[in-house]
C-alpha cells in the first residue's frame, strides 16, 4: 500500500491483477488500475515529480493456464499519474 498528495490510500491486490484507489476517510473506492500480472504485490510513487506508480507482481506458484494468460507475470510496471505520492521516510530503528 501507499499514500498520495490527496490522503488517498493505494492497494496492490494480490490475486486480483489490479491496484486500487481509496478514500479512507469515505472507505469508497475512486479508481482501479488494471495491471496484466494476477499476482500484484506492491505499488509506491517515484521518478522526479512523485507522479509515477511503480508495480511489482510475482510469478512464483502459478499455473500454467494462469502464465499463459498472464504473460507478463513476475513484471515491473510504470504508470504516470495525475497524483503524486508522499515522501516515504526510512525506519531508523528505533521508537519513540
């Protein structure tokens, strides 16, 4: 999962071959992205201006029927949006 500029909540549907778009202050959906993998793991937002979602799926355990009709299973996909994301900060080991 990750955040955008907006508050808006992201999740990578594992199983589901897409990523969705949250409102959690409502809890309704606001947008899908279909990805062409089945096994979505995780989105985050990068590249310069934060606008880019970046996918990663995996391939492990598939079936065969499912490779084939998800080729591109075990990618790494790019979307540009037209949100940027939230500055991700690097867990420095300890709590307050």
């Amino acid at each position: 999962m990750t955040i955008d500029d907006e508050g808006m909540l992201w999740i990578a549907h594992f199983g589901g071959a897409k990523v969705s778009r949250w409102n959690p202050d409502t809890g309704e959906k606001v947008e899908e992205i279909p990805v062409p993998a089945l096994n979505v793991t995780c989105c985050v937002f990068g590249g310069v201006n934060m606008n880019e979602l970046f996918i990663t799926t995996a391939r492990k355990d598939m079936s065969e029927e499912d490779l084939q009709r998800y080729p591109h299973a075990g990618g790494l996909f790019k979307v540009t949006m037209n949100v940027s994301g939230c500055e991700s900060y690097r867990f420095n080991g300890t709590f307050k």
